[in-house]
C-alpha cells in the first residue's frame, strides 16, 4: 500500500534545517573571501601583463585565469542566492510542511533491472497487488522493508524541497521470488502484470503469479 499525506515537522527535522541554516551562515564568510581572492588574483595578472607583456607569462596566467573565470560562473550565483535561501529555510521553521509518502508491504517479488530503469518490486499488503520501482518510488531501492517513508520537507509554497529523508521500519524482507525480465517473459506479458503496469492496485496474492514462475521462480 502506498499512501501520501502531509504533516507538520516535527522536532528531529526542525533541528536539521537549523543545522543546516547554521552550516550555510558559517560558509557565507569563506565563500566571500574564496571571491575577494579569485578578483585580486585575475587584477594582479593583468597589472602585470600591463607593465610585463612577457610571452612566456601569456600561457599560464591565461590557463589559470581561465580556470578562475570558470569557478567565478559558480561561486557568484551561490552567493547571490544565500541570502534568499537562508531567508526560505527560516520561513520552513515557522510554516513548512513534511509530504510523506508511505509504504507498506508484507510480501513481494523483486524483479531485475527491468527494462533498464532498475529493479521493480511486485508488492503484497493485505490481499491487493501492487507495483513499484525505479525512480519513481523511494530512489531506487535495494531493499524492502515492512514499512518505508520517504520525507520532503516542502517550502511554504509547497513547490520547493528543502530537505528529505528516509525512515525504514523493521527488518528488511527477503523477495517471495526473484524474476529476470529475459527469462520469464510469461509474467509481463500476463494480464495481471500489465495491470500493474498500468499503476492499478489489483486485488490478488503472490502465488497469483506462481503459474508463470514455476516452482522456484526463476
């Protein structure tokens, strides 16, 4: 079962966006000083190009010039953007929201690397199937639990992710079956299965699926 609804923080992620907005402040200085040095670097190059336009000063001044030029493309929009960014996290302190997305399960059988996109996951809780995997769910997962929660901690406009975290509960579960794409070709192209595909929650039980495994699902 998947399920997603939104909560307000509670303590453990307060304290974590605070450590957070701590961690930024203290860089500001560092990334201010980083930029003070960057100028004066490229100014002292070019006043000596100015009153010694030596050739062999051309190529490693230029390479090095080039190279802090580049850093400057990223350093001045970050430091550009803290100070609305810090602004934004204090303003989750007072009014964010926690969207949880919630899983539950109690059996499934784990399928390999289907169609490229990373393991999928066919899912049992209290008699219905479901499927999930990729990306799409929970980043990928490698292994399931009883139950899993994935966090994000949303801005007050709710369009922004500020932090995100994941909670498991329990022991991890071991795969009723485990099926290759390659060598079980009767599974995805069951009914059953493009049920799934198609995100239905299918009334059902693993052994609905025992037919196109055999005996030991593989």
């Amino acid at each position: 079962m998947i399920k997603e609804f939104e909560r307000k923080l509670e303590a453990s992620e307060i304290k974590a966006i605070k450590k957070e907005i701590e961690r930024s402040r203290k860089s500001m200085p560092k990334a201010i000083l980083s930029l003070l040095i960057h100028l004066l670097v490229l100014a002292g190059f070019t006043i000596i190009l100015i009153y010694y336009p030596k050739i062999y000063l051309f190529i490693p001044f230029g390479l090095i010039s080039l190279f802090l030029l580049w850093s400057l493309t990223y350093l001045i929009p970050d430091l550009i953007r803290l100070p609305s960014f810090l602004r934004n996290k204090e303003k989750i302190l007072e009014n964010g929201m926690a969207k949880v997305t919630e899983l539950k399960i109690e059996r499934y059988i784990k399928i390999n690397q289907f169609e490229d996109e990373g393991n999928y996951y066919i899912c049992e809780y209290k008699n219905e199937l479901f499927l999930i995997g990729g990306q799409e769910y929970f980043g990928n997962i490698r292994k399931l639990y009883k139950q899993i929660q994935e966090i994000r901690v949303l801005d007050t406009e709710k369009t922004g992710i500020y932090y995100e975290k994941k909670k498991k509960f329990g022991e991890p579960l071991e795969p009723f079956f485990e099926v290759n794409q390659s060598k079980n070709l009767s599974l995805f192209d069951s009914d059953l299965f493009q049920k799934l595909l198609s995100k239905k929650v299918v009334p059902g039980k693993l052994e609905d699926f025992e037919e196109f495994l055999g005996k030991k699902g593989y």
